[in-house]
C-alpha cells in the first residue's frame, strides 16, 4: 500500500475524532480504568495570561536550574542548549555534574525548579535530598492546584512527555529569552492544523509515514537532528519509545547512529515526507513548539492505527518499585553475592551476538566526555550484523525503559554498573548514591527478566568497559 492510500486510510477513518472522542475504537485502555480518563489536556489551546502572572514573579534571577526526569525535563534541556548561559538542569547521578549544579545552585540569583508531576519520582526526590537549595530560591513544578507561590501547578491530565505545552515545556524557553506570546501562538496553530481531517495535516503525513513503513515490518528508524547535542533527538526518541513500545509491538527509534531507512530528520531544510524519509524542517525558535505539538498529534494516531494505548506507560514504574522493594528490604547482601557476570563474557557477548544489543549503564562516574567516547565506541562496533546502542541511566529508564520491557523481545540486553572512587550520601537516607545506583540497575535486570527479555548483568570500571570495547573495535 503506497503512502497515498495509507494517509487515505486515515482520513476515511476520521482516526483524529477517535482521538479527541475517545472509545473503545480508538485504543484499547491500557492502564486507563475508563475512555473518561484518557489524558487529553495537551490537545486544548492555551491563554497566554495563565502563564504571564505567573512568569512575572520568576523571571528577576539571572541563572535557572531544573532538576528532573523523563518528559518533566525534555523541554529544559533542550532550553539548556539554546541558552548555556541561563538555563541548566540536571537528570543523572553523575557526581561531576551535580557538583557543578551546586556550584550555580549557589550563587545568589539563581532560581531552582524541581520537575516531577507525580512528586514521587524517585531519582528527583534523591537530587533534591543532596543538593543544598535556598528555601526562597527553590520551586516545584508539580500537578495540583494549590494556591502557593513557590509551586507551579500543571495539569494532571497530561501525561510527562505530552507536556510541552505546560509549565514543564514553556517554562524553561520563556526564561531562555523566547516570546510567550509567539510560543502559545505556535502551540494554538498546530492544534488548528491538527484537528483537521484532511490529508494535508502534517500529523496525519506523519502517522501515514510512521504506519507504511510499520506495515513493511520496518519497526527500526533512525533520528537526527541538526545538531547531535541540541537533545531534540532525545525528545522524539522518548515520545516513540514511551508511547509506542507496548504489547509487543511500537517502534525503535535509535538516534545518532549511521544513518539508515527509514529515516526521521530535523534540519532547517524544507519538509519532505516520502517512502522511507521525512524531513521535519525546524528552526531554533518558537516554531519548535508548533513541530513539537504535530508530532504529539501524530504518535497519537499511529499508535490508534496499531491499536496500543499511546498516553501510559505500564512498565515505567516496575523498576522504580522493584528498587524499592530491595532497598526497604536490605537486599545488597543478594546483590553482592551475585557480583555480575565475568568480566570478559561481555567482550564474547557482544561480539557473538548478531542483531540489536543494548548496553545499559548505571554509574555515578560518567561525565559528558566519559558517555561521549563510550557511544563513538559502540558506533564503530556496530555493523550491518548488529547494531549495538547504549543507554544511561537513570535516563533511560524513563524513555528507553517502557519500550525495552513492553517490545522488542529480540533485543539482548547487557545491564552493567560501572564503579566510581566518589560517593555522595543522602540525607535522611541509610545508603549512598553509590548503593542506589547499584541497586537500580539490578532491579532493571530483574525486571527485563521479569518480562521474559534477554538480560546478563555485569559490574566492572569505565576505563575497563572503555578496553572492551576497544578490543571489539578492533577485532
């Protein structure tokens, strides 16, 4: 079936009303109890003054920091790189960057916003534990509706990464020196452009692209973004894999690797949609919200097409409660007996394996050098045989994590926690960053397993890991 009749398909079906009227034809319920509850929030058009009284009372600090994870953050990094200057955040262990998140933390105009819809999630509540943040200078981003002026409400039903247009995606670009004015108009556009039934609305292209080359059993695509480090890869990567990888189905998007089809690009260039390509032009402006808002749209009606439930994410907190569960418990003695796999099975792992491995990395050690020369690594290992990919935690597992326990069973996983010489306590707690890492990557292997996917766990060092793979290269 040619792109055509595929974006034909769509409109016959009228897919956006079963969208924004949700039934029992539009997608199974997934973790949802009633069609009621389908969060749909993200499809209703904004007041720019809902958001100027609020921003008035922020905007005075000359420096802002946003702590968080998974789609609470995807918007502030991508901020973060548009303006290094202004905006930071921090969405990992790594021990460097949390002190250099202190250092900024510290100075006297610097405003902190702790990101968590839920208030519960676990790695922002450590990061808010250890950081030391001024009272006055400090504010939450949360759902609710309470009446504070240190807390940002959103709305609870819009699920994390379908946030762009609340205070977890305007935010951050307001305060990085773009126009609320222009960034509410751009989201209101697209949801004009979007709740069209025709084959001209772009997110309909979008699903008609996704769907064809799903139905040819071209389940792997590849990101690229115009620049590798501008994190709108990562964002995109998130929405697929959250919101596509369940019930054994969905897509791999696998971002910054050689280029193959099909093939999903953001590049200045004009839009083009064919067989096995598309190109969504951007622009480092405010229009980024209006392409961002499409794509929402369009993952929405693919995931109607394939018949999985787009807006939760079952396997996200699975290993969130398994690590719980071994920390409450004091299970370290378990995992220390275990130890991981030999050291040099990974080397015979990896190389003995053909199709897609993913390495999993949990550390407090790895600073953005460290996780940039282990990625050029695995690139070079892999080959038309396989394709190896690596992943960081904790970020992965709220992007990644859903996709790799609800999909692809195919997929060998390789768990490793990598030591570090540095630690860091957490206060009121009774173990330190170190054993929290080390307990999270061993709950993720429990719970891939669990699923009944391919898993090994090892332990070993950055600059060990670094020769393994360095032999695999050259081999």
């Amino acid at each position: 079936m040619s792109l055509e009749k595929y974006l034909d398909q769509i409109v016959d079906q009228n897919i956006i009303k079963k969208i924004l009227l949700p039934h029992k034809d539009s997608f199974p319920l997934g973790d949802f109890d009633d069609y009621n509850e389908i969060p749909l929030e993200w499809t209703k058009n904004l007041s720019i003054e809902s958001f100027k009284n609020t921003y008035s009372k922020i905007d005075t600090f000359d420096q802002y920091v946003f702590i968080g994870m998974g789609g609470s953050i995807s918007m502030a990094r991508i901020a973060s790189y548009l303006n290094s200057s202004k905006i930071f955040f921090l969405d990992n262990f790594d021990i460097s960057r949390i002190n250099k998140i202190q250092e900024v933390i510290n100075k006297k105009h610097t405003a902190v916003f702790i990101c968590s819809k839920s208030s519960n999630t676990l790695e922002t509540k450590i990061l808010d534990q250890i950081l030391k943040i001024k009272t006055e200078n400090k504010f939450y981003i949360k759902d609710g509706i309470e009446n504070n002026q240190n807390i940002l409400n959103t709305p609870s039903n819009t699920g994390g990464r379908f946030s762009i247009s609340t205070h977890l995606g305007i935010l951050p670009f307001y305060l990085a020196g773009f126009s609320l004015k222009k960034i509410v108009s751009n989201i209101n556009k697209a949801n004009l452009d979007c709740i069209s039934n025709d084959k001209e609305n772009p997110a309909i292209k979008i699903a008609a692209f996704l769907y064809s080359n799903f139905n040819q059993n071209n389940e792997e695509f590849s990101l690229s973004s115009i620049n590798k480090n501008d994190y709108i890869s990562d964002w995109i990567e998130q929405l697929i894999s959250e919101s596509t990888g369940k019930e054994e189905s969905g897509i791999l998007p696998i971002k910054n690797i050689d280029t193959f089809y099909p093939h999903i690009t953001f590049t200045p260039k004009q839009d083009k949609f064919s067989r096995n390509y598309i190109n969504i032009k951007i622009d480092y402006d405010e229009s980024l919200f209006y392409k961002f808002q499409i794509f929402l749209y369009a993952i929405a009606i693919f995931c109607s097409l394939i018949k999985i439930q787009p807006f939760d994410q079952p396997n996200v907190e699975s290993t969130k409660i398994t690590t719980k569960s071994l920390i409450e418990n004091k299970k370290i003695n378990f995992i220390n007996d275990l130890n991981g796999s030999k050291k040099n099975d990974l080397v015979n792992e990896i190389k003995n394996h053909n199709g897609i491995i993913s390495l999993l990395v949990h550390s407090t050690c790895l600073n953005y050098e460290s996780k940039e020369n282990l990625i050029d690594l695995v690139n070079e290992i892999s080959n038309e045989k396989k394709k190896v990919l690596i992943f960081f935690a904790p970020n992965y597992l709220h992007s990644m994590g859903q996709l790799l326990k609800g999909s692809f069973k195919n997929i060998k996983n390789i768990v490793i926690n990598l030591h570090g010489n540095e630690d860091l306590n957490i206060p009121k707690s009774l173990y330190t960053l170190n054993t929290f890492v080390k307990y999270q990557g061993y709950s993720d292997h429990l719970e891939l397993v669990k699923n009944e996917r391919k898993s090994l766990y090892f332990e070993t060092k950055y600059e060990e890991l670094k020769k393994n793979l360095n032999r695999l290269k050259n081999d």
